[in-house]
C-alpha cells in the first residue's frame, strides 16, 4: 500500500467513525486526504469499498501487529494481562478503528457484509484462543466454559478501555485475570 492510499484509508477511519457510513461522503473523504476525484477512485472504486478496506482492512492489520507482539513464553494469564494493558496506550487512531470493528461485530454498521466478515473473524479467533487454552484444559466442557468467560472478560475490558476511556489501573487488569484464571488451576 502506498502513501496515498494510507492517507486515503486514515481519513476514512475518521470520518466513518465520526460520521458513519451515511454520514460521510466521498468528497468529505477526498478533502480530508487532500487527493483528486479521480485519484480516489482509482483507488477505491466506490465508498463501499473504501468502507470495507478501512473496517475490515485496517482492523485486521490492527490485530496482526498485536498478536505479533505476544510473548509466547508468558504464562496464558499474563498474556491477556498484557494485551489489555496494551489497548489503554492506543493511539487515537486505533481507537477508531478498534471502534468501528465493535460496531460491526454488534451489528450496528448497516453493512451485512462487513459485519459477516467481522462476526466470521471472531469466530475464528474464538477457535484460536480455545485451541490456544487446550493445552492447559484437557475438559472439552471446561474449555468450552472457560473460553467463553475469558473472552468475555477480555473484551469487556477492551471496550471499557477502547470505548469509554476507562482509565483502569494496570493492577485491576491483573488482578480480575488472576481470580478469572484460578478457575483452571
């Protein structure tokens, strides 16, 4: 991807934040980037598909940049410790990115599509973690169970994080993954 392009999308994820999909125009888009007409579309053919590229695209890239910091050395419980943490120094950016992929999997987009895809990415990554926390929980109810409950603390503490600006002290984070992970041990 070319500058162009990163400025084009970077703008984008702004604006459809800021203004939702119906709310943002290709020209709103245009002038943000400081790019032509033309320009635009020859890079994105149409504002559903600058959408799409600036929910799924960039979300995806947001979540390979983080897994790829993990410490796989790190006990299971400290490596949610730490990528929580992790989601309190976000910069603005991927706020709003991380933003419009919860609106998306909590279908509140208005893109099928788009939703679908990050509805399928959650699945997907629900499978990984379970596979992940098999090695640690030899009961399929358990694992089942525990996975779940993970995820579920997880996110919340994302979207506190994420949505709300919770300004949750490291320790809090530590603390409510402990109590959550002496259920396994």
């Amino acid at each position: 991807m070319n500058e162009v392009q990163e400025k084009i999308i970077r703008e984008a994820v702004m604006l459809f934040s800021d203004k939702g999909y119906h709310g943002t125009s290709m020209r709103d888009i245009m002038n943000a980037a400081g790019c032509t007409q033309p320009t635009l579309y020859y890079y994105f053919y149409n504002k559903h598909a600058l959408f799409q590229e600036s929910v799924l695209g960039e979300f995806r890239r947001l979540m390979e940049h983080l897994l790829g910091d993990v410490d796989q050395s790190k006990s299971p419980k400290d490596i949610y410790v730490r990528a929580a943490i992790k989601r309190k120094h976000f910069t603005e950016y991927q706020r709003q990115v991380y933003r419009l992929a919860i609106q998306g999997w909590y279908h509140l987009l208005g893109d099928e599509e788009v939703e679908r895809e990050l509805c399928c990415w959650v699945r997907e990554t629900m499978d990984r973690r379970k596979a992940y926390l098999s090695n640690y929980i030899q009961d399929e109810v358990q694992l089942e169970t525990f996975t779940a409950l993970l995820m579920h603390v997880y996110l919340n503490l994302t979207e506190q994080i994420v949505l709300t600006n919770a300004d949750i002290p490291d320790e809090e984070i530590d603390r409510r993954f402990t109590l959550l992970f002496k259920l396994i041990s």
